[in-house]
C-alpha cells in the first residue's frame, strides 16, 4: 500500500504533466495537493487532472471572483477508522 506522501506526491506529478503547478502542503494530520488551472486549461487537461485524483480521500475545486479556479486534493495520514474524527465521542466504530 502506497504511503500518503507517496500518494500526494504521484497527485502532484500527474496534475505537472496535466499543466498544472501544483503545491504540496504537510499538514498535522492530512497532506493537501492544490493547483491553479492555468488560463484556457483544455477539456483534455482537465480531465488527466481529475484522473489525478481518483486516489484521494477529499478533493474538490474553488473558483475565485476573477474565475480563477483550483483544484484540491486532501490524503489523511491515518485511516479513517483510526482517526478522531471518524470515532466520533471517544466510541470506536
């Protein structure tokens, strides 16, 4: 099984070769992947993009006022059944 940063960074590679220019950030407890689309991103670009993503755990995409948009990929670095988070009130699932 591929590590999170492994994960994040093949995301990285893939969304390069897509054109984009993707950013890596190391968080406490996730590591999130995010790119700009640069201007008049093709139909083809887009699509190698989110093919980038099929492996993630969240992802999404932000638009700004100018129609700028980005795209986001977050990969937990524990399984959701070990995380708080999925838990909930100290209960284990």
């Amino acid at each position: 099984m591929s590590t999170p940063a492994s994960r994040a960074r093949e995301m990285a590679e893939c969304l390069t070769a897509a054109g984009f220019s993707p950013t890596v950030q190391d968080h406490e407890d996730h590591i999130r992947v995010e790119a700009k689309a640069p201007d008049g991103t093709s139909e083809e670009s887009w699509m190698a993009a989110l093919r980038a993503l099929t492996s993630v755990d969240r992802l999404g995409q932000d638009e700004d006022d100018s129609g700028n948009k980005t795209v986001w990929a977050v990969v937990f670095k524990e399984t959701p059944a070990t995380a708080p988070a999925a838990r909930g009130r100290g209960r284990q699932l």
